[in-house]
C-alpha cells in the first residue's frame, strides 16, 4: 500500500471516529434537552433514527476501510 492510499484510509478512520463520538454527543444532548423542552416522544424516536442512520453509515465506512487493508495486504 502506498503513502497516499494509507493516509486516504487514515482519514477514512478519522472520520469514522468524528461521526461516532458526534453522533453520541448529539443523541445525548438531546435525549438530556427533549424533555426538558418539553418535545413529544415521537421527537426522541426521529433522534433515535437519526443516530441509528449515522452509526450504520459510520459501520459500512469503517467494514470498506477494512476491505481496503485486507487486499493490500493480499498484494
């Protein structure tokens, strides 16, 4: 694998690690605000969805930086 690719799935993996410490922070956030403002419960489930869609994209990113690693290291 050459410098550039390892440094394009370096990134890959910093991007991973922002969107899931992100995606926590903000589900907490608002799990914590959502009923102190008083919003409805059907509010925490689109939040709830919210985090689900970015933690799966976050899984699909993080199984592609894993199919990258392994065939380089096949070649």
């Amino acid at each position: 694998m050459n410098e550039q690719e390892e440094s394009a799935l370096s990134r890959k993996g910093q991007v991973v690690a922002l969107v899931v410490a992100g995606t926590m922070l903000f589900w907490i956030a608002a799990n914590w605000a959502g009923p102190a403002m008083g919003l409805p419960g059907r509010y925490a489930l689109l939040i709830d969805f919210a985090a689900l869609a970015a933690l799966f994209w976050a899984l699909v990113l993080t199984y592609q930086i894993w199919q990258a690693r392994r065939s380089a290291d096949d070649r």
